[in-house]
C-alpha cells in the first residue's frame, strides 16, 4: 500500500510499504478515506520529535473497518470509523481514570512515571515516533488499530468525513484548552497561535459562553481565516504593544483565561536560536510565558502547544504572584468524544470550515511544505488516499 513515510528531518514522502494485517485479537484493519497533517507532526518533520528509523505519519485519521481480530466486539468489518489520536488499552488504571493519553499498556517499551525527554513518556501515539509506541500512523491507505474494543468511534451514515475528521484530534484539544480554564460563560479569552488548534480553542471558547474572544499570530492571512470563521478579534503576534492591546481590551486587568496554542516552536529571533543552544533547550517557551503575562491575575492559562524540554529562567515568580491555575498535556479525546460528537451532529460548531488544502495522499510531502512553511494561505491540508 502507500504511505507518507517519514525518512528523516524535512523528508516525509509517499513510499510503498507492506500493508498492515491484524497481530492481536482485538486489533483492526482501517480502510483510510481522510486523514490530516497536524501541527505536531511538524515537529518530527523538524526534528524536534526525534525518529531514527523510518515510520508512517499520521495521527488524525477515519476510515471503514476492513478486518476485525476475533475479540473486537465493539465495531465490524463496513463500520465507518473515527479513532482518537491516542492508544488506550481500557483496562489500567490510567484508562479506567478516564486519562487515556497516560494508559501504561500501550507504550510498552517507552512507558514510564517520569516523563523524561527521551524516555519513561505516556501511553501510545499513531504515527508519533518510538518514544510513543512506534506505531505506524494514518497517512496511509489502510492502518493497524490496536485496542479496537476502546478507540474506534462509528459514525452514522449522513456526516462527510470532513465534518467529524477532526474529532481525532484538534477539536477535542482545543476544547480541552478552555474547559480546563473553567470557563463559566462572560469570561474574555486569548488564545496565542490561529493554527488549526487555536481555531478550535476560538470555537470551543464561544460552545463555553465566552464574551470577547482575542486571536494572536504572527500570520496576517491565519488571522484573516479566525475573522471569517469565527469572528473573533484579532491582534498581530508582531505587534509591539501586544501586552497593552490585550489589557486595554479586557477592562485594563488582562483576559481571565489564555490559551498556548503555539509550543516550542514558536516563532524566534537569532538570539532567541542562540540562547537555546547555549542552555541545551529545544526551541522556546515564549509563548507559554506571553500566556502567563498576558493571562489576568488569579486567571486561567492552558497549554496545548507541546513542549520537550527543561527551561531555564522558568518564571515561576510571576505565575506565583499573579496566583494563576495553569494546566498542560495532550487532549482527552476518548473521554469527551461523545459529547463533542454531539455538538457536531446537532450543527452547534462546524469543524470543517478550517480546510485550506485537500490534496490526495500521493502529494503527502508537498502538504507537509506548504503547512510547514506556510505558503498558499495553507491552514489545515486533508489528505485523500
Ligand atoms: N495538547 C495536545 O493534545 C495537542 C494536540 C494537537 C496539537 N498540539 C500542539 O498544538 C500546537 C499547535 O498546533 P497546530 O496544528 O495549530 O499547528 P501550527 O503550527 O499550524 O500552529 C501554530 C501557530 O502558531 C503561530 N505562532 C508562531 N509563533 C507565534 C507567536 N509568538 N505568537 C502567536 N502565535 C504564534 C504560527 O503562525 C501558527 O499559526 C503544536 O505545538 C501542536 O503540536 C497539541
Ligand atoms: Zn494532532
Ligand atoms: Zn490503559
């Protein structure tokens, strides 16, 4: 079959690769008809993620159900699936917590309580390197999902793949950035970075009753898509006086909640390059820390954008002083499936008006280009194999 194949850094391409068969009981075979590049597949195209050994990428995928192990109950050959971007087994204690990204069977040779950079990580990703499990990913004709009893989510007939694709992934973390700011309804929100997860933290933040929504990102044309899409205020990441505009926007206290939906590869100056390599950091936290200014005090910061690595210079003193709540980590999507899905299916939020780019698999690496580099306007590419 084909597949988006990552090679090395900068070099993700369509190669043919042997088609994956079922090796437990309770194991599918998906038949893929959409997947999607996400931001933090970037971050193995830029090395930030390392891979040594060539891995099929994708973690935003849906598709039919071809073959079925001999204990999969839940979905059957012709189902019509969605499945979360992280593996949970269902059984450990991390699962039966609902804090499926942690399951400790999923990830059996990486897995540990530390959370180390290269090692003692949470439970399996698709198609998110060896540190995660080493499982082949979306971006492919068909796909092994393992634990098919927990992950798969069927889909009724009458929703295009378009409209519940994102499920997957970046819906579900953009909401889980402004529930865990416990947004009440009338609260002011900025959410740094208007990629695909920032538009999704701007619609969940209306779902969650929010009175002034505030985008922030360097790209003029990304700012343009959160107007159109979800009229949100805007403000350009550039901007000198970023930190004032943003007070005298909400009452001259600061946004009761901000939103990282940036991460460590946020956009840096040489110095900014040469600091990090001098303290052995990868890339910079930036973005975390204009949250934490930004943020009002006694506020809310979420953290979406992923990180890998220690920070010196942390400003711990300010997030003390201000007295904020600051939550991290990937999203829960196979706890907030069902309600999610259930915004979507009675039309409360339309998820589908992101897509810039629908590109069959074979131009997997030309999307990877153009996302990365972001050229031709691109925001979110869905890939058809
Ligand atoms: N927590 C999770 O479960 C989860 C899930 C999906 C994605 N992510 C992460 O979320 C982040 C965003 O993902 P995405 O798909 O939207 O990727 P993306 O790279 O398209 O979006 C990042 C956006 O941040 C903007 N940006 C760069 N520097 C900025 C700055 N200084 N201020 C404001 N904006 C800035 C970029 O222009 C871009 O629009 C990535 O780190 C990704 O890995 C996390
Ligand atoms: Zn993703
Ligand atoms: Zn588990």
């Amino acid at each position: 079959m084909k597949a988006a194949v990552f090679h090395k850094i900068g070099d993700i391409r369509v190669d043919n690769v042997d088609d994956p068969r079922i090796e437990k009981p309770d194991d599918v075979v998906v038949r893929v008809t959409s997947t999607a590049i996400c931001g933090s597949d970037l971050h193995i195209y830029d090395g930030f993620v390392p891979q040594m050994r060539p891995m099929t990428m994708g973690h935003e995928f849906m598709g039919v159900v071809e073959e079925a192990g001999p204990s999969v109950t839940k979905v059957k050959k012709g189902d019509r699936v969605v499945v979360p971007f992280s593996i949970a087994c269902g059984q450990c204690f991390f699962c039966a917590h609902n804090l499926q990204p942690h399951c400790e069977n999923s990830n059996p040779e990486k897995y540990g309580p530390e959370g180390d950079m290269m090692d003692n990580k949470g439970g399996g990703l698709f198609g998110y390197t060896d540190l995660y499990g080493g499982y082949n990913g979306g971006q492919a004709e068909y796909v092994r999902v393992p634990y098919a009893n927990v992950g798969p989510k069927v889909i009724p007939d009458g929703l295009a793949d378009e409209e519940v694709l994102f499920l997957t992934d970046i819906f579900p973390t953009g909401w889980a950035g402004i529930d865990w700011c416990k947004l009440k309804g009338g609260e002011s929100v900025v959410i740094f970075g208007s990629g695909p997860v920032g538009l999704m933290a701007q619609k969940a933040a209306w779902l969650h009753g929010a009175e002034k929504v505030i985008a922030v990102d360097p790209e003029d044309y990304r700012l343009e898509m959160a107007k159109k899409v979800n009229k949100v205020e805007t403000l350009n990441a550039h901007d000198e006086h970023l930190m004032d505009k943003i007070r005298d926007m909400t009452g001259g206290r600061g946004p009761d909640a901000a939103v990282d939906a940036v991460g460590t590869e946020a956009e840096r100056s040489f110095l900014e390059k040469l600091k990090a390599v001098v303290n052995l950091e990868k890339g910079t936290p930036k973005v975390m820390e204009w949250c934490f200014e930004a943020v009002r005090r006694g506020g809310s910061v979420a953290v979406l954008g992923v990180y890998g690595s220690p920070y010196d210079n942390f400003p711990i003193h300010r997030i003390f002083d201000k007295g904020l709540n600051i939550s991290f980590g990937q999203s829960y999507v196979h706890k907030d499936f069902a309600k999610l899905f259930d915004l979507v299916k009675q039309k409360k939020v339309a998820l589908n008006d992101i897509i810039t780019h629908r590109l069959p698999l074979s131009a997997a690496s030309h999307g990877y280009d153009i996302f990365k580099k972001k050229e031709d306007n691109c925001v979110k590419v869905v890939l058809k194999p």
